[in-house]
C-alpha cells in the first residue's frame, strides 16, 4: 500500500481528482489531499478509517489496472487529512488488521 499527502493542491490536480473519482470541489477547495493506492479489500477498510478518523471525504480514484489495484483521494482541511492518514498507516501496521481480530 502507497501513502503521500498533497499540501494545497494544484487546481489542475483537483480537477483530475474531480474527473476521476466524482468529488466536487466546486464549493470548497480541500486544504490537502491525501492518496493511497493499494488492493480492494485494503482500499475499502482504508475509506472506513479515514471517515471514522476524521472529517474528511472520501472517493474512489477511477482508473484501469489490470492488477486491481485502486487509488482513494482523501480531502478536506490539512489536520483531518493527515489524521486520517496517520490512522490508515497505524490500522494497517496492528498485527492482528488483516484477522479481522
């Protein structure tokens, strides 16, 4: 699984994100952007503790990879994201994550 955050991002980068996930940045431009990319299964429990972690939105980054590999974007104001982050990286480092335990 990749992580990286965007500080501030670029219009064009938000109009890509719009274009390809859904979101609308029409009322309010995020303050950060964050992107992880992984498995299926690992983007779906990665949108529901980003959610969970913090006040941010989530959407699915729409692309075509054969390895079914899918990108969330992740925004909202620059504390939230990072939060949200921190606790994905943190969620997916437990040991027993994967267990369901």
């Amino acid at each position: 699984m990749d992580i990286r955050l965007i500080k501030g991002p670029s219009e064009a980068t938000l109009e890509i994100i719009e274009k390809r996930s859904g979101l609308s940045f029409e009322k309010k431009k995020p303050g950060a952007l964050g992107l992880v990319q992984g498995k299926v299964i690992e983007m779906l429990c990665a949108a529901d503790i980003a959610e969970k972690a913090s006040g941010v939105e989530v959407g699915d980054v729409r692309g075509s990879c054969p390895q079914n590999f899918i990108i969330l974007a992740i925004v909202g104001d620059m504390s939230d994201v990072s939060e949200a982050l921190k606790q994905i990286q943190e969620g997916f480092e437990e040991t027993n994550f994967f267990r369901g335990v």
